[in-house]
C-alpha cells in the first residue's frame, strides 16, 4: 500500500525469511561462520540459540544458499515429532526410500545408514539441520544424538545443527543429556541489536528495498532500537506498521510520535516481548500508577493539597486572589508522565504537562526571572503546548544542567526522578491571609 508513496520496489519490513534482506551484523557473521562450520568439518553437533526473531531461521535460509554442492542438507522446520517420526522425515528429506506406513525406528535407521554409507563413498557429506530444536522432548534428543554413531571407522557419516530459543541451552545441561551436550563442538548465541545495528538494519533493508534517503527520523530509529529490544522480528513489524502509518498522514518519514503509536498498535500482538507488553497494556493501570508516583512527588509541595480527585479544576494562586489563575483540571490531574524517552517533535498531554511543570520550576533556574506560577498556567494553554518544540528543549536543557545531568534536551529516566524531586523540595504556597481570606469572601 505504501510502496509507491515511498518509492520503493519491495516491502522492506516482511517478516518472511528472505535471504536478499540479510543483515549481517557482526555477532550474525560470527553466528552464520558457525553454522558454515558445521557444514564443512565432520562431526560433532553445532548449537546456535538465540532468542525469538533474532533471525535464526533467516540465517539458516542463507547457509541454504552457500551449501558446497557436495553436500546433502536435511532440514527439519517442525520438530514436534517422536523419535520415528523424526527420523522418517530425515529419510523424506533425503529422498531415502522406506516400507510405506513404517514405524519401525530399527529400520528407518537401516535405511539411512545405508544411504549414508553410499553418499560418503561418493565423496558427499550430509548435514541434518533442526530448527526450533527446543520443542524436542529429551527421548526425542537422545535419539538424535545415537544418529550421530553412525559413522565410518575414519568419520561421523552425519553431522548435525541445532537451531533453538534460549531454553534449549537450559535442556542440554539436563544431566540425561550430558552425553549430547559433550558432543557439542561449536556452540553460538545469537544477541540482539544494539542501537547502531538497528539503524544499520533499518537502512540496509531499504536501500535492498530500493530507497537511499533516510525513511526514520533519529528519534524514531532510538525509540525504535528501545521499543524493539533489537529483535529483528520485532523491528520489522514495528517499521512495517509505522511507514503505513507515515502513509496514510501523507508524511515523507516517520518521526517518533508516528512510530510509538505503530508500537501501541501492535501491542496485543503475540510477538511482542513480555516486558513490553506489560509496559504498554492496561492503560489505565499504568497512568494510575504513575499519577499515584507523581502525587508522592507533589504531595510534600503543597502543589496539590487535595486527598482525592478533585471536583473542579486546580487553581493557581498569585498573591492577589482575584488574579488567580485557572488551569484547566486534565493539565494536571491526573498526574500524565511519559512511559518512553521525551524529545523534540513529540506531541501529546505528557508534553503539555511537562511544559507546565518545567515552566513552574524555572523560577528556580539561573537566567529565568518569572512569575513562574502565572508563567506556567498561561503556557499550558497555548495552543501548541503539547508540541515539543525547540523552546521546550532549551528549558529541558537548563534544568538538566542545573542539576548536573546530561544537558541533551531530552527527558528520560533521570530527568524524570530529578523533576519529581525538584518538586518535592518547592516550599508549599504561603497559607492565605485572614484579610485574604475575608476579601476573597466577598
């Protein structure tokens, strides 16, 4: 759908192993050696695990493309099979003939013994490659193992790769299957992206796809890098759901803002990592939860001197009454403070609120020289107050380095427990005077 608006030739953000979109960052390059490894050396087994969407299973496709052409390769994709139905699918994959409808393990194994014999006398070697091994009950595993006596008095007659998720390093050290795991001769994990591999990523799958021109602002390359936890799977459909969102705003990139809400979008999807789906489900919760953090923080200020919701808006007050100042109730109540990094670009009520607070705290700053409390209100209800604009930045950047924090402009943990802090430490407002008190009545 946004293929021409983009100008590109392919999809970049297909979740489909596709060997032309292969990212060989440095840990895939030592990863795929290992695998290549296992191809080339005679026996022994080779461990490659990684977690979901690291792109195991792309790797394997690209080893498929470099086999040497004496080698025979058998790939089992769907492992959750007992022992002789395992090894009647090696046979199938080899194209060994067998008795139809046999479930005898005593002759399978006759029939690929034999046929492993005639290959390694013609000089050919065969690789068994299993991906999504985790799924192998430990009976299953003990089998493949006793594949791997099949040998010559100078050679294994085939070796074997073992492709899993992180568990199966778990199911190797199980001590029944210590004698597998001894056979072990090259073991891999495969990590996720860092920050620069995920921009790499990001900018080699589009120039593969045919555009050169940087698609993703910078700050949507590092929420993506932290939204994604460089899970290649992840970062894919992340990337996928953000350029269609770019599309259909007639945008000709994706900015931060756009690519957070392709993240909410997907958030109940099941390939979205566990931390993450907590950190993004159950709205509610969550701004319940950090309206009660903010609350702490403002509480011991005095800047909010209710004990439940109020029923009308907050009010600011000045040192006369009648000059009070009415902030509207959802600027400050409940308390909208961001789950992600804040930067400029950003739009949303966390960064009307935070323009709020920061106003309110810069009377505090070196250089600002304000009625900050009247300052603040009135800034709140610009019109483009939650927009997180330049001036917004520099305000950021005093504060930060008023507190000896990274002046970046950019609002992140550390900020955050500074603000909530900072308010704390505010005196409480002056308590009204009788006279006040008494004129304010008339």
């Amino acid at each position: 759908m946004y293929k021409n608006h983009f100008g590109l030739n392919y999809k970049p953000f297909s979740i489909t192993p596709d060997p032309r979109f292969l990212y060989l960052s440095a840990r895939h390059r030592e990863a795929l050696a290992h695998l290549l490894y296992g191809v080339s050396e005679g026996g022994g087994f080779v461990l490659l695990t990684g977690e979901v969407g690291t792109g195991k299973t792309t790797l394997c496709r690209s080893l498929l493309e470099q086999l040497p052409p004496q080698v025979d390769l058998a790939l089992i994709l769907n492992p959750r099979l007992d022992a002789v139905e395992l090894v009647a699918a090696v046979c199938d994959e080899l194209q060994i003939s067998y008795p139809p409808g046999c479930t005898s393990l005593r002759t399978l194994v006759g029939a690929l013994n034999d046929h492993l014999l005639q290959s390694h006398a013609t000089g050919r070697r065969t690789v068994l490659v299993i991906d999504e091994a985790q799924n192998l009950s430990p009976e299953v595993l003990e089998q493949v193992r006793l594949l791997t006596n099949l040998e010559t008095s100078e050679s294994k007659l085939l070796e074997i790769t073992l492709l899993g998720q992180p568990e199966l390093r778990e199911i190797l050290a199980r001590p029944e299957l210590r004698q597998l795991a001894q056979r072990i001769t090259a073991r891999y994990h495969l990590n996720p992206l860092n920050l620069e591999e995920t921009v790499a990523y990001v900018r080699h799958r589009l120039r593969v796809a045919g555009v050169s021109r940087p698609l993703f602002t910078r700050g949507a390359l590092k929420a993506l890098a932290r939204l994604s936890g460089g899970i290649p799977r992840l970062i894919n459909v992340i990337c996928d759901r953000a350029l269609l969102g770019a599309y259909v705003e007639e945008r000709n990139e994706v900015d931060a803002a756009i690519l957070r809400r392709a993240a909410r979008e997907i958030q109940n999807e099941d390939n979205l990592p566990q931390r993450w789906r907590r950190s993004l489900t159950a709205p509610g919760l969550r701004r319940l939860l950090l309206a009660a953090l903010l609350l702490l923080a403002l509480l011991p200020a005095g800047l909010l001197a209710y004990r439940s919701l109020p029923s009308t808006p907050p009010v600011v007050t000045t040192e006369r009454p009648e000059e009070a100042v009415t902030i509207a109730e959802d600027l400050l109540w409940p308390p909208l403070m961001p789950t992600e990094l804040l930067q400029e670009g950003d739009r949303g009520p966390e960064v009307r609120q935070l323009r709020l607070l920061l106003t309110w705290l810069a009377a505090e700053l070196p250089g600002y020289d304000t009625d900050a409390e009247t300052v603040a209100a009135q800034a709140a209800t610009e019109s483009e107050a939650d927009y997180f604009d330049a001036g917004l930045t520099r305000l950021v950047s005093d504060f930060q380095a008023a507190h000896d924090l990274q002046a970046d402009g950019m609002v992140g943990p550390q900020t955050l427990r500074q603000l909530h802090r900072s308010l704390a430490e505010l005196p409480p407002p002056a308590p009204a005077t009788r006279r006040d008190q008494s004129s304010g009545s008339h």
